[in-house]
C-alpha cells in the first residue's frame, strides 16, 4: 500500500513499523526455544487407507505413540485432537477435552476412537 494510505489507516508511527518489518527492519531479539505446547504424532500414508478397522488399526498406534511422547516428557494432556484427510484432500478435525490431564493411552483411546466415529461416512478412505 501507499505509504500515505498506511499513514492514514494506522498512523504515522506504527505504519512506519510496518513498513520496517516488511523490509526485514527488526531490532527484536529472536527467541528460538519455548516451552512445547503440545505434543502430538501425524502421518501421511503413501496409499489410502481403507475401511473402519485398518483405520482404526493406525489410529490405535498413533495414540500410543502420541501418548508414549508424553510420558517421556513428563506432560499430561487434557485434550486429543484428531485431524483426517480424505482421498479427496478433504479434511477433518474433532477434538475433546476432559477434566484432568492424562498419558495413559488406556483412557485416550476410548476417547479418540469416538471421535473417528463421529467423522462423515466419505472419511473411510484416509490419506492423513
């Protein structure tokens, strides 16, 4: 944009920031660690999956997995969240939160298998 609209819109002083950004102009420190928020485990298929159980079969394994993680790390999550892709490139998420934190696969799983049952009939070919 014009430099005068930007003017306008935000005011000399943070337009003028913006400007700098964009320009790579940055006298910030760069903070490269940070504490992980989460922790989870996805995986593209290199051919669809088909049908409930095999599905169900590689979901089983990504929550131990996911869950395996956490317990490395020391972490407990309250909530699960489950993305899937289609063969059309279409995506789905579902997520659940419960009231106290969990690594215990033994729970997660009951609750991210309901959610993979909750997906549209057309999610039954998994590509993600």
């Amino acid at each position: 944009a014009a430099p005068v609209l930007l003017d306008q819109a935000l005011g000399a002083v943070r337009a003028a920031h913006i400007r700098d950004l964009c320009e790579g102009r940055d006298d910030r420190v760069l903070e490269t660690e940070r504490d992980r928020k989460s922790i989870g485990h996805e995986e593209t298929f290199a051919s669809d999956l088909v049908g409930k159980q095999l599905i169900e079969d590689h979901l089983f394994r990504l929550v131990h997995e996911a869950t395996r993680r956490a317990r490395l790390n020391h972490v407990a999550a309250r909530t699960a969240h489950l993305k899937i892709r289609n063969d059309r490139f279409q995506t789905i998420t579902r997520s659940i939160t419960v009231p106290e934190a969990s690594m215990d696969p033994a729970m997660w799983w009951p609750k991210v298998q309901a959610l993979l049952h909750r997906a549209p009939a057309d999610m039954q070919r998994v590509r993600l």
